[in-house]
C-alpha cells in the first residue's frame, strides 16, 4: 500500500493487519479512509473495528462529507462528538448531532461555527447551561439567539470551565458569552454594559464591535478588571485611551501601549 497523492486502498486481509494500517490513517490523505469507514460506520462494534479507528477517522478534517454523516450515527459517542467537533462536517450531520442525547456531543455543536442556524437556535433552549453557554460564545450564533440568551439567568455556580486566574471561577453565564461575542448586536450589548456581574462587564469591554460610546462610559468603572478590557479594545476611542493612560492601576496604563491607539495616548 502506497501513501500520497493517487494511491490505493487497503488490501489487508487480516483483522490486525487491516488496524493497523487503519491506524495511520491519522496523516494520510481522505481517500484512503473510505474502504475503512463505509464498513465501520456501520459496524462499530463489531470485532474487525477498532473504536480508536473510527474516532481518528471522525477526527480526520479531510474525510469526506458522507461519511462524516454515517459516524454522526455512529453508537460510540465519542466517535460522535469527534464529528461534532471536526471543522469539516457538514450542517447536515451537525444539525443531526444537535438532538444528540449525550451533552458532551451537543456542547461541541453548539460551540461549531459551522453549526446551522436552526441547530445553535434549538441548543440555546438546552437544559444543560454549558450547552447555552457555548451557543453564546459561538460567532455564528444568529442576533436574535444572542438577544434572547442575553437575558439568561445565573447558571449554576458548580458548572466551571476555563476558571480564569483565581480571580473569578469563572461561572456559566450565557451573558458572559453573548457580551464577548462579536456577532452579538449594539443593541444588546447596550443592556448589558450596566450588568451587575463582572464576567459580564468585562465581556463587552474587550468586545471589539462594542460602541466607543459604551466603552467610555466603562471606562469609569471601579473595577480594574473592566478598565483593563478597555484599554486593550482598539474600539476605544483616542479620548478613552487618554484617560487610561494617566489610570492609578498600572496594568491599566500598560494595557494602553500595546493598544495600537493607545501608544498615541502616550506620545501626547
């Protein structure tokens, strides 16, 4: 068996033989994955295929489309959350996946870009909160899921992901993902720069499709934190930087600097 350009398929006969070749099939190109996973994806469990295989073939961003759509119903739901997170699957088969009984496969739907509109609409009504959250930190999320998330409840404080320097443990909130979200419209962002929660705050201050306006208007909050997102923002206007530039915490004035407006702040 040859690798590279046209080659040709597996011809093992041996059901060790055909794993192991099935195995390097992790940095080859697609068309040679396609003897493997028209057997396996319908027969996952069986004795001839190795689970590990088919989650690397689920993996692979070069296996084709049909496929892809024969392992989105693949019973190993790992198998399935590896086609929902392969940046090469089709709407068809993430759409698919977005009523997935597993949350992990869902969640991965969920924070894909190329999730189908209908898809991320349905998921930002999940019962699981890290579900919703992802839909709101996903670019692709339509303005009016945005809009709606935007007014999502406290989610549970036992959820946790991506705790963000022993600041802040960094709760699920679904406002926190729609405030850094650059899809999210001006309009939404606008109910939300007064939030009381400061993951959420901090959201719109580093969003860069965020008004100058509003993030003026941030720049006098008591908090660091926030005034720190802001003066990284090079939607912040030249006026904002300025006063940034002269503020008593010294990331603060530092964060100015590396802001490509910002450095005029300091030249003046």
């Amino acid at each position: 068996m040859a690798y590279g350009g046209n080659t040709t398929a597996f011809r093992g006969t041996g059901s060790n033989q055909y794993q192991t070749q099935a195995r390097r099939l992790f940095s080859v190109p697609a068309v040679q994955i396609l003897p493997l996973t028209v057997q396996g994806a319908s027969q996952s469990a069986s004795a001839d295929t190795d689970p590990d295989v088919l989650r690397g073939v689920a993996r692979n961003p070069g296996t084709p489309f049909g496929i892809l759509q024969q392992l989105a119903r693949d019973p190993d739901v790992m198998v399935r959350c590896e086609v929902a997170r392969n940046p090469s699957s089709p709407s068809s088969a993430l759409g698919a996946l977005a009523q997935d009984s597993d949350l992990w496969v869902r969640r991965r739907v969920a924070g894909h870009r190329g999730s189908p509109r209908e898809a991320l609409n349905q998921l930002a009504e999940d019962p699981d909160p890290a579900v919703r959250w992802w839909v709101a930190r996903n670019p692709g999320s339509p303005p009016e899921t945005l809009a709606r998330l935007a007014q999502d409840g406290w989610l549970p404080r036992l959820v946790r992901i991506w705790a963000r320097g022993g600041r802040d443990p960094g709760v699920l909130d679904a406002r926190r993902g729609v405030a850094r979200n650059p899809s999210s419209p001006r309009r939404t962002l606008a109910r939300l720069d007064r939030d009381p929660d400061l993951g959420t705050s901090e959201g719109v201050a580093v969003n860069s499709v965020s008004p100058p306006r509003m993030l003026s208007r941030l720049a006098r909050d008591q908090d660091p934190v926030v005034r720190r997102g802001i003066a990284g923002n090079p939607a912040a206007s030249l006026e904002t930087l300025n006063g940034l530039a002269r503020d008593p915490d010294r990331i603060v004035r530092s964060m100015t600097t590396r802001n490509s407006r910002g450095a005029q702040a300091h030249v003046r």
